[in-house]
C-alpha cells in the first residue's frame, strides 16, 4: 500500500471538485433535485426505485419472501436507479427519499401514497404491513436489535472498508487497517450470535436476516469486494453456515437479479413487474 503525504486539513473545508476518484461525478455536499425526471409507476400499488446493491437486495429479497409466503398484495413493480448516471438526482426520485439514496418505495394502496426510505425502514414496514418475518415477544426485539445492528454497522463495511480497500483512488494503509479492523471485529460478533442461534433473532428466519445477509453474508460468499482472503473470512465458520444456508433460498435468488445491471447476464432482471419475468429471457436479461 502506498503512504500519501502528510496531510494538514485546512481552517475551513471547501469542495473540491472532482474529488473521491470513481465516485467523482455524483458526490456533492448539498441535497435536492439536479434535473427533472418523474418516475415510471406500474400496475402494482408497490412501487420500488432500486439498485442490486446490498441495500438494494435487502428489499427485492424481502418482497419475493412475503410472497413466496402467500402475500399477494406484496406484488410490486421495481424500477432500476442508475446511481452512476445520478438518476437519483431526479426530482421524482427526491420527492421519495430527499436523502438521494437507494432504495426507495412508494405505497400507494391506500388514499394516498406512503414513501418509505432507508432499507431498514422499508423492512420494518413491509413486515408490520403484512405480519410476517417479524417475530412476536421477546423475539421481536432480538430481531429489531439486529436489524439496527446492521444499519449502524454497514457504513463501516461499505462507506469505510469497502471505499478504500476497493474504490479509493488512493490506498491508504491507515484507513484500510482501521476499516478491515472494525470489519473483522463485526464479523466476530455475527459468528459469535450465529453459533448460539440458527438465525440472528432466534429460531426463525426474520428481516434481521435479510438485512444483515446482502452485506455480511455476501462478504462471507466473496459477492462483494472480493476481500475474503484479505479478512480471512473463512474463520468465521458460523456465519459461512449462515450466509450458505441463506443463499439457497428461492426467494434470496430472485431478490438478488432484481435491479441488477451487472454480472453475468443469466443473473440480471433490470426491472420486475411480474413473478413470470424470472421465468422470461427478456431483452434485459440477454444485454450484456
């Protein structure tokens, strides 16, 4: 890893633009709309602008469980954001999630539409909507006590470990240190919880899972960062039985193609509007 030169902050922080090497083009200190672009709405009253990355699939994963579990009214229609390209600039889309991020979902079953932004809040309030995936009791607060976990968790994982082991322009040995550190001490905690418990609330698989899976599990499986030899992730064997146990659900399968633009193309739904698209080769998912 390279060392950079001494670096004094100055008095008063000021943009420099481009600054933040691949992320460059769309990282900016100021929120709202860049341009004017309204967002498609289909037929269902689940509207969801979304991208497959680890937020993303939290929420595509949770909508095909609940209907894998028999919950029609979970049918939904999800739209890509090309996060790249600064989709999520658009006003419709900030009129969703003012925080310009991915995902966002629009309920519109009732008089009027509900916004929901932020993962852990579109899970909570899917599995409150239709009583499933979150358990009852004490359990409830496990579950939610993880899933809390995992929001205040992740930034370590993506925005720290993440950016500068595999995005920064600029290897810097102290943050990578610091982040992989704080990584391996998060993945300890999970193996430590998944060697008492089948799943992280207790007995049943709930939205503390499915929160925490896109990210942790994905890391463990090497879908993300290709950094498991670099954190040694297969010391973590419990959290290995986890995240393999996981990835053979049906409904963990088809959340991860939803919305996703990259990869190989047998893996890619660009948009979902129907559970027969996963069954359709469709323009989308022949585009390399």
């Amino acid at each position: 890893m390279s060392t950079p030169p001494d670096y004094t902050p100055p008095r008063v922080w000021t943009w420099q633009q481009p600054n933040g090497g691949r992320f460059a083009a769309i990282n900016r200190p100021v929120a709202g709309a860049t341009h004017e672009r309204e967002l498609p709405v289909g037929r269902h009253p689940l509207q969801l602008y979304s991208l497959a990355t680890p937020n993303g699939v939290k929420v595509t994963v949770m909508l095909e469980e609940l209907l894998a579990l028999g919950h029609a009214g979970a049918e939904y229609d999800a739209w890509p954001i090309r996060i790249h390209e600064g989709e999520q600039f658009g006003s419709g889309f900030v009129g969703v999630n003012p925080n310009s991020k991915i995902p966002a979902l629009l309920d519109r079953s009732g008089p009027a539409p509900v916004r929901v932004f932020e993962s852990g809040a579109i899970l909570l309030y899917l599995a409150e909507k239709f009583g499933a995936l979150l358990p009852a009791g004490p359990g409830r607060a496990e579950c939610l006590s993880w899933l809390f976990w995992q929001v205040g968790s992740a930034p370590y994982l993506g925005g720290g470990f993440g950016h500068f082991y595999a995005y920064a322009p600029t290897k810097i040995a102290y943050a990578i240190d610091r982040f992989a550190m704080e990584v391996k001490r998060q993945m300890d905690v999970l193996d430590r919880r998944l060697a008492e418990s089948p799943y992280l609330a207790g007995e049943h698989y709930s939205i503390a899972d499915i929160a925490v899976w896109p990210w942790y599990g994905a890391l463990a499986k090497g879908l993300i960062y290709e950094a498991g030899e670099f954190l040694s992730v297969h010391e973590y064997r419990h959290v290995i039985r986890w995240a393999d146990e996981i990835a053979q659900r049906p409904a963990v399968q088809r959340g991860r193609m939803v919305n996703r633009l990259s990869g190989p193309p047998a893996s890619q739904l660009h948009e979902r509007h129907d559970a027969s698209d996963f069954d359709t080769r469709t323009q989308d998912k022949l585009a390399g």
